[in-house]
C-alpha cells in the first residue's frame, strides 16, 4: 500500500473512531469507498474531502449541544475531545494572564516601596520583570506539563508568544 | 420543507434522476457529478435528515469493507423532479427571453 494510501486509510479510520453516534454510520461508508478510488491521490484527496465533510456535520451539533438545546442527546467522543482541548488552552491562557498581571503588579508595586531615580535601570528592571521572568514561568511550565496536560501547555506557549509578539512590535514602533 | 437547492445539490439530484430506482454508491456519484466528498457528502447528508434519501449497506464480500447505497425515496423523487422540471422551465425562459432581447 502506497504512503498517500496507507494516510488517507488511517485518517478515515480515526475520523470513524472519534465521530459521534449520528456521524459514525456517515464516516464508515466515506471510508468504504477508500478501496474503489483507483489513484492513491484520488483516495487521499477524498479521506481529506470525508474528514471536512464529518466535521461539518458535527461541529454545528456540538455546538448546539454545548449551548444546551440538544443537552439530552448522546454526545460523541469527538466533541467531548474538543470541548476539553479548547477548556485546556483557555485555562493555559487564563493561568499566563494571571502570571503576567501578577508580575506587573509586584513591579509597580516595588516602585512604589522604592522609588528609583535612574530611569534606565528602571527600564531593565520593568523589562526583566514583565517579560523574561514571565516567559522563562511559561516556557518551564509548558515543557513540564506537555505529557500531561498538553492542551494546557498550548494555551501558556500561546501566550508565550503572544507576548513576544506583542513586545517585537512595542520595540519597532517606539 | 426547507433544503438549499445549491447547484451542486441539483447535480445531486440529476445524477439520482439518471437512475431513479437504482441503489448508487456515493464514490459513483462523485464520478458522475464531478463533487468531491467534501462537497457531496454534506449533501446527502441534508437529503437524508429530511427522508429525501433512503441508504442501504450492501452486503460485503469477503475482504471487502461494506459500502454505504442511496436512492431517493418516493418523496425525494418527487421533489427532484419538480425541481428539476422548475429549473429547466427557468432555463428555457432564460433562453427565450434572452433571444426576445437581441
């Protein structure tokens, strides 16, 4: 079996595994049709078209479901997945915020306790204090909770480079 | 009934017009229609949910995984066909006028 075979066999495969109940029956005929596609492109092409097409269909009901006006109905194991990825980088996110506010407000508070009069050590002391204390804080705890809570330490690396992000622009238009 | 007569939807529909009694597997609509499953497996979805398209497995062979079957129930036929019939007449009115104008 052909690489491009063997990728659009296994995706359709997990696309089967992880569908809900009413999606399921749908996934599985995408899938029995992979072995009458001649072209192996033709197969991987049509595994990509059938995981769009499952995620069409179940993404509005989970959705719905998550709104509440199909809260009695099963829910499947894909919008169970997805509903706890996007809780874990949202609390990862969350967690970065509070660092960060955390950080900024210790160092005002410091200059408030000491006043400084030399304003360029002011500077690297607000840099240090604000950016590399709170960026080496998110980069040690996602590599620490990457196995464990890997949606998480997406949310906190998210941050991370938000962060940079937001300080490269900082420093090229001021 | 609300369902979204998109073009491709038509060509669904056309592509089951063909054969109208005849089980189709959703690979040969594909062929037929020229729709990637992306596009056309939304598609028969929709008709299904609105008991437009009955499905059927077909009994596998050894070795062979089972493969999904539609056609389109009494009410699905129907419905294709007046569609079918509406979108021709507007065809032919297009053309007509079209010729009335020059």
């Amino acid at each position: 079996m052909s690489a491009p075979r063997r990728l659009a066999s296994r995706l359709l495969h997990e696309v089967v595994r992880h569908s809900s109940s009413d999606s399921r029956d749908w996934a599985n005929a995408m899938l029995g049709e992979l072995d009458f596609i001649e072209s192996d492109w033709a197969a991987l092409l049509w595994a990509l078209g059938s995981t769009s097409a499952i995620l069409k269909h179940s993404v509005p009901r989970g959705l719905r479901a998550c709104f509440g006006k199909r809260s009695n109905q099963e829910e499947g194991p894909m919008l169970k997945h997805i509903r706890r990825t996007a809780a874990g980088t949202l609390s990862g996110v969350m967690i970065a915020v509070v660092v960060l506010v955390g950080a900024f407000g210790l160092v005002r508070l410091l200059f408030v306790l000491y006043p400084e009069p030399d304003l360029k050590r002011v500077q690297w002391a607000e840099l240090l204090a604000v950016i590399v204390v709170p960026e080496t804080i998110f980069i040690v705890s996602a590599l620490a909770l990457w196995r464990k809570r890997r949606s998480m330490a997406v949310g906190i690396v998210m941050s991370a480079v938000t962060l940079v992000a937001h300080v490269v622009v900082h420093l090229t238009t001021h | 009934m609300k369902l979204r007569l998109s073009p491709q939807t038509l060509q669904v529909l056309d592509a089951f017009l063909q054969a109208p009694k005849d089980w189709i597997y959703g690979y040969d609509i594909s062929r037929n229609t020229g729709l990637k499953s992306g596009t056309l497996y939304p598609i028969l979805m929709r008709l299904a949910e609105r008991k437009l398209l009955e499905t059927s497995w077909e009994t596998a062979e050894v070795g062979k995984p089972p493969r999904h079957l539609y056609r389109l129930t009494p009410e699905g036929m129907r419905f294709a066909q007046e569609h079918h019939l509406r979108h021709a007449i507007g065809r032919l009115a297009r053309v007509a006028f079209s010729g009335v104008n020059r």
